[in-house]
C-alpha cells in the first residue's frame, strides 16, 4: 500500500494567493465494491467505472477553509486490475464529482472536464478551489460556485469553528469565542483569488495511514485553538 501513495499521488495545484497549505494527507485504499468511506458520507460504485477493482483515497487535511477552522478535502483514484487509474473523483462541498473517465469523449462539458490530465499515467492532475478547497479537473469548473469570489472576501470566516463531532470530543467553546474565531479567519486571511494556480509541493513524509490522521486531527484543532487563545474547555460548540 505504501508504494501506491506515491505512485498514484494526484498532483495539485492551488491559487497563488492561496492562505493554507495541505497539513497532512491521510490514505486507505477499498477493494470491495460498494464499501462505504470511513471518512466521507458516501458508498463506492465499481459500475461507474468498468474495470475498476479497487479505489484509493487520498484525504487531505487543512487547518482551515477559508470561511471556517478545520477542512478535510477528498480525492479517489480507481484503479483496474493491472493498475491502471480508470476513473477519479474529487471533493466538491460535500458531494464529489468525476475527475476523469477514460472516454472523456461522452463528457458534456468537454472543455472543462475532458481536458483531466494524467501526468505518467497514474498521477491526476487536480485544481483546489481558492479558500475553500473543492478539488476540481478544471479551474474552469469552479466558475459554477456562485460564491466563488465573495466566500474568500465578504463572507470569510462566517462559521468559526465547523467539524464534525467526532473530531470535538473535548472540545467545547463558547458561541463569543466562536465569533472571535470567525473574526480572526476574516481579519487574517480573507484575499481576492487570483485564478492563476502553482503545484503543490508535496513531499513522501506529509502522507500518513488515514487512522493516523483521523487520530490527529481534534490535535490539529486544539492547536489553532490555543494560537487563539480560545479555552476549548467552556460551553459546548453548537453546530
């Protein structure tokens, strides 16, 4: 399994003027059909993809999405029984949309999304919407966001803190604090995206087992937490 982090690893670009970088990014791989993520709300299904026999999953970790603390981003690479990548999908605000198909000719939007690259024939290449992180085969996809612009500017930061509860076992604040974390995302990082995207440089030790990550995560968030200066240990967070 390890070998296939690298191997498969999709390859990312983000904004230039992008605030956050990938913290850490945990993998797992499935190889049943119809299993269902252990980190994601969704099953997988083999038939989108003919041929596919397993599904890798990349999960990304920020410390922050540009309108509140702690984001987890997707990418699922779908792989057939010769390791060849026959499909790929990509986190998009709770939901996920295809990345590539091996018949790119029946996509619709074949400007945008047929131009999905594989770099060497394993590597996808994959867009991170400004601030809020989607992953995308095409800037121009990010363009159906409708608050494309005004999420990195006007309405960063409006939900403080926003994890699930899983990960705020022990982590209680008060809804003042809660503003001041809104306030501080807004205050320190709000920015006018460029459209112009850099690849990321990621390295072999930002990949860690995806319990692992799981393991670190409400770590992370204590972190920023105490940056701020926020007692975690006061009334409980209300969604």
């Amino acid at each position: 399994m390890e070998q296939d982090i690298v191997k498969y690893e999709p390859i990312i670009y983000m904004d230039k003027k992008e605030p956050f970088r990938l913290k850490k990014i945990g993998f797992t791989e499935y190889s049943e059909d119809g299993a269902r993520s252990s980190s994601f709300n969704r099953a997988f299904d083999f038939g989108n993809y003919p041929k596919a026999v397993r599904v890798l999953e990349y999960v990304y970790y920020l410390d922050y999405d540009i309108q509140h603390l702690y984001d987890l981003e997707h990418i699922w690479i779908y792989v057939d029984k010769n390791g060849a990548v026959v499909g790929a999908e990509g986190s998009y605000h709770g939901r996920f949309l295809c990345a590539y198909r091996k018949d790119n000719s029946s996509f619709a939007i074949k400007r945008a999304v047929a131009r999905a690259e594989i770099e060497n024939k394993s590597h996808v290449v994959m867009y991170s919407q400004p601030g809020k992180h989607a992953m995308l085969a095409s800037p121009e996809l990010m363009w159906i966001y409708p608050e494309l612009f005004t999420a990195c500017d006007r309405l960063s930061g409006i939900n403080g803190l926003d994890a699930p509860k899983r990960y705020l076992e022990g982590i209680k604040i008060s809804d003042e604090d809660n503003r001041r974390i809104a306030e501080y995302i807004k205050a320190n990082y709000s920015f006018v995206p460029s459209m112009e995207f850099v690849r990321c440089d990621i390295s072999d030790g930002d990949y860690v087992r995806l319990q692992d990550l799981q393991e670190m995560i409400p770590g992370f968030i204590k972190a920023e937490l105490d940056k701020l200066g926020v007692d975690y240990g006061g009334q409980v967070y209300k969604d």
